[in-house]
C-alpha cells in the first residue's frame, strides 16, 4: 500500500485562492450589556480563570482553560441553570495554530439564554469527558474522538461511533484528502475480497454527489431520459423538457422550458 503523504499546508492555502470565501466576523459585544450574563460571567469568573468573554449573535461565548471544562461545565449545570447541553464538537485550527478548538453550546431554559463554553488544546493533548454530567455528551465525545482523534479521558466507552474500528486517519481534519487516500479506496475490498482482488474490482467511489447513469434505470440525465434496456450504442436521444403530463392542467397554461426567466429581483 503506498503511504499517504501528510498534506500539512491545504488547511492555509484556501486564504490565498478565490476558491474559498472566508465569512467575516459577526460583530462582539460586552458581557455587561446584558445584565443576566454578566451574573453568569461573574460566578464563572469567581472559581475558574476567563480568558476571553463576550456576546456574539445574542449568545455569551466564555473563553476558558482547557483543563477547567469540566468544572466550568459543572458550574454551569448545578448553579447556574443550564440545564441542557445541546452540542459539542471540535474545530481543526492545526495549520493556523497548532490546536483544536473544543465547544460547548449551553442552554437555560429557565432563563432563555445561551452561552458557548470554548477552550483549545494541542494536538497530541486529551481533555476531560463531561458525559457524567450530560448524557448527551457520550456520543458527540465519541465522534470527536472518531473525526479528528481528539482522546476524551474518562470517557465510559472511548471508541469509533462511525468508521470501523481499524480506520486509518481522522476524516474531519482539513488535512484529511477529500477523496480519501490508498486506504480509504481500498478498505471493503481489502477487507471482503483480500487484496488480490483488487485488479478485478477496481477501487472503491467515495464520492457520494457523483451520478453514474449507467449505474441507475438512466433517467439521471434531465434531458437525455430513455427506457430501460434501451440501445444507446448511437447515443442519447434529446428528450424535451417538460413539467405536465401530456394534455396538460385544465385552465393552467402549460409551461415552456424555453420561455422560462431567472428572477434575480427578489422584491420583484
């Protein structure tokens, strides 16, 4: 198998191309102008240390040490009622940083408030499970651990939850090739037919938005439609556009593909 050659700088050169758009930031605002989380901000800041805080899209974004997120996230629930911890996840910050980002997005129900928890570690770092807390951390710790290899210390069952056990690399990380490399294209017919077989069955497709018409009844050409077991040998007849049935709608026009407008006035 040939070894999969580690692409450090793809994750910088999308800020140098037009390829990518990189949004701006949604504008911050003081914790103090909203007087329940400056209360919240106030009783975090009492136990553990703040790196960074403010409020963002109506929600209060803390920013902590890492080694403090399970204590912060404690404080959160049992004192500060917030009692719901909706998502977590990771965010790959290695070519800009040297770091994942690791979130918590909170709510209060009573109070009607978010606040995102953030913290960063380094790359080879684990961090602390809060699942003893929030069920509903088992599963994202997991997936985090799965799709970028982020360790989760304590964690009752720390294994894959969607690749197999012995998948090779972390498919969330920017470096991870979006087609995957020599082992994602041959893993099944490694894994059911032996490696031998591979010239007989080719390399797998892991591109999930391609569409093979010869792989379906052939109907995937809008436009080019013929029957099943139809010959083609010659090419595709054009098949014209259309969007009713042959006698159309009792006192609705039928429609004309060709007469058709794009509106780009959305107050049109």
């Amino acid at each position: 198998m040939r070894a999969y050659t580690p692409k450090d700088n793809v994750q910088k050169k999308p800020y140098y191309t037009d390829r990518y758009w990189v949004a701006p930031q949604v504008a911050k605002h003081e914790v103090s102008s909203d007087a329940v989380f400056a209360r919240d901000l106030e009783a975090i800041s009492a136990k553990f240390t703040v790196l960074e805080a403010y409020i963002q899209v109506d929600q209060m974004v803390v920013i902590i040490n890492a080694e403090d997120n399970f204590g912060v996230i404690e404080l959160m629930k049992n004192s500060l009622e917030y009692n719901q911890l909706s998502e977590l996840s990771a965010i790959d910050w290695l070519a800009a940083e040297g770091k994942f980002e690791i979130f918590y997005q909170m709510l209060s129900m009573s109070k009607r408030k978010r606040v995102r928890i953030k913290c960063k570690i380094d790359e080879k770092e684990s961090i602390q499970s809060v699942e003893k807390l929030f069920r509903s951390a088992d599963w994202s710790e997991r997936e985090m651990y799965d799709m970028f290899g982020i360790v989760i210390n304590n964690h009752p069952f720390m294994k894959r939850i969607l690749m197999p056990d012995d998948w090779e690399g972390f498919p969330l990380r920017k470096t991870y090739p979006l087609q995957g490399d020599e082992f994602a294209s041959w893993y099944e017919v490694d894994k059911i037919f032996g490696k031998e077989a591979r010239e007989i069955i080719g390399p797998e497709n892991r591109d999930p938005a391609r569409v093979d018409r010869y792989d379906t009844e052939r109907f995937a050409r809008l436009g080019h439609e013929v029957p099943r077991g139809a010959d083609i040998s010659q090419g595709e007849p054009d098949t014209p556009l259309v969007y009713q049935e042959s006698e159309g709608v009792f006192l609705i026009e039928k429609f004309d593909a060709e007469k058709s407008v794009v509106i780009s006035d959305r107050d049109r």
